[in-house]
C-alpha cells in the first residue's frame, strides 16, 4: 500500500476523529447554534449530488443528456424508486440492473 | 464490571437493526474500494481506522479521480461536521466519564449508534449509559470491518468488476441515498445547486468543484432557512 494512500487514510481519521471528540473531549460547557445545525442538515444533499451529477451527464468527459447514456439513466432509475419507497438496496440493485442492460444492448 | 455486562449486550442488540441495514454498505465498500484499485488492506484499513460510512464512500470517487490529498481531507471533515452535533449533545452524559473512555466514544461515534444511545436517554436516562454504549459501538464496530472484509473478497472473487461499470455502483448508490432526502422545496433547491455548479466547475483540478459546488448547495439551503424564519417571525 502507497505512502500516498496511508497519508489519505490517516488525515482522514485526523479529520473525522477531531469533529467527533471536538465537544466530548475538548469543548466542556460549549453551545451549538441552531443556524448551524440546520446548515449542516443540507450537507449529505449537496455532497451527494455534487459527486453525482457530472458523472451521471457527463461519464465520458462531453454532456450527454439522452436515454442511452446509461450512468444518466441509471441514476435516475436509483433515485426515482429510492424517493417513492425508500429502499436503498432495492433501488441500488436495479439500477445496476438498467445500467447493465443499457450498457449490453449499447 | 460483571454487572455492566448485560448492559452492554443489551447496547449491541438494540443495535442490530440499524448493523443490519449498514451490512449492504459495508459489502459495497469493500467491492468498490477493490474495484477501485486499493488494495483490499488498505479497504479494511479506512474501515478500522476512519470508521465512517459516507466519508469513505465519497473518498473513493475522490481518489479515483486523482483528488489533492486536503481536498479528501477536507470532504470528510464537511462530510463529518454532524457529528460535533452529537459530540455536543452527549458531552453533558459524558462529563464524568474519564478521558480515556470519553476517546474511545468519540472514536466509535457514528449516526447510528448516536441514535441508538439517544432512543435509551429517552426511556431509561442516563444510568449506565457507557457500558450499554459501548456494547452498541463495539458491535457496530466489528459489523462494519467485518462487511468491509466481505467485500473485498467478493471483489477479488470477480476481478474485473470495475470494467463491468462499477463505476456507476456508486453514483447509483449515492443516488439512492440522496434521493428519499429530496422531500421538500428546499433540499430539492440545494440538489439543483450543487448539481448545476458541480457540472459548471467539473474540470476544475483536484476535485476543486465537488468543494466549490456542496458548499454553494448548503449556502442556498442555508439562505432559503433564513428566508423561512424571517418570514416566519414577520407573519402577524
């Protein structure tokens, strides 16, 4: 395993490990505002779809907005049964199953 | 310390709900950080030692398209901000807890075992709450590297799953995370930012737009909140 990849894992865990312990460890007595903790409630959304649309318009590098682009398609399948029952595995599973026929019949 | 044991047992059966809805992400972890090109140590690693979910998952897309080390760094820590929501909310419990088992909480915190702990403070208070948190933790814990380890095999078991379109399994997977979280005008505002600058700042280097782009969707979330309570304090 490369220096590089130690080198993400373990800032990654710095990371991680200072936001958890921040109030446990550090911060006796101290007070989270509302406005923030609302703030961060729009986090996973924005990090989410900000990873997930230009793949999904672009996955060859150019827009590519028709039905046989299969990373668009698929993520609209993946979203759209996500959103109506809530089930992520079910909606994972199918549209890797779209994804795989559009890919084939391509 | 033998009394505190069912206590403990009874933190990691409370958990096994939540253990068995984090199993699927576990394996696909494994298999994409596989397919992605780490070396199944270095999966298992991420698992033992960052132990969060969404942060390693986004961390793939991240080193997979060459991100510059703070920018991964950096995600997680935007990724993880909610946890000093729960690392606030349980320092009151925590306070006379010694620092040693105080760190091992903040290493172990997660949304699911926070939720968990809280659904015990509402109907049997405070008593006895580390013991029975860490039986939760720990479970959780050892449920997450061992799915993560699953995976990895799975994906040795099938080398070439990332020409098959893994790449796709975890946009697909993103997708059907963020989607059920779209129910209102606001959340479907912040999607459309972030989407919109995300494609607009895409060739930027080191993954610089996924940065520029959440932190534009959380301003507008962030903007319309404000809206709301200003309107909401203005109504007669």
């Amino acid at each position: 395993m490369s220096d590089t990849l130690w080198a993400t894992i373990l800032g990654m865990f710095v990371v991680t490990f200072l936001v958890r312990a921040s109030f446990l460890v550090f911060g006796q007595g101290l007070r989270f505002p509302p406005a923030l903790v609302q703030a961060l409630g729009h986090v996973p959304v924005a990090v989410l779809t900000a990873i997930i649309v230009p793949e999904a318009v672009a996955p060859a590098g150019q827009l590519d907005l028709s039905l046989t682009n299969p990373y668009l398609v698929g993520t609209v399948v993946a979203g759209a049964i996500a959103w109506k029952n809530g089930r992520t595995l079910t909606a994972v599973i199918a549209s890797f199953a779209v994804f795989g026929l559009l890919r084939w019949l391509a | 310390m033998q009394s505190k044991l069912p206590v403990a047992l009874a933190g990691a059966r409370d958990t096994l709900p939540l253990a068995v809805g984090a199993m699927p992400f576990g394996v696909i972890f494994g298999t994409l950080a596989v397919a992605a090109g780490l070396p199944p140590i270095a999966a298992i690693a991420m698992s033992a030692i960052v132990f969060a979910g969404s942060a390693q998952f986004i961390s793939l897309a991240l080193i997979g398209g060459g991100a510059a080390l703070p920018v991964i760094w950096l995600t997680t820590g935007i990724v993880n901000l909610r946890h000093a929501l729960y690392s606030a909310t349980l320092q009151p419990v925590a306070r006379r807890w010694t620092l040693p088992w105080r760190l091992l909480t903040a290493f172990w915190l997660t949304d699911e075992c926070f939720a968990v702990l809280e659904r015990r403070r509402q109907t049997a208070g405070d008593a006895d709450a580390l013991p029975y948190y860490l039986g939760s933790a720990l479970f959780f814990y050892l449920n997450w590297l061992s799915w993560t380890a699953v995976g990895t095999l799975l994906s040795q078991q099938m080398p070439g799953l990332a020409a098959l379109g893994l790449d796709f399994a975890m946009i697909g997977t993103f997708a059907a995370m963020a989607a059920p979280q779209l129910t209102a005008l606001t959340p479907v505002a912040v999607a459309l930012t972030a989407g919109s600058v995300a494609w607009q700042a895409h060739s930027l280097p080191y993954k610089l737009g996924l940065v520029l782009a959440a932190l534009a969707g959380v301003l507008v979330g962030v903007m319309r909140d404000y809206r709301k309570r200003r309107m909401a304090t203005a109504a007669p």
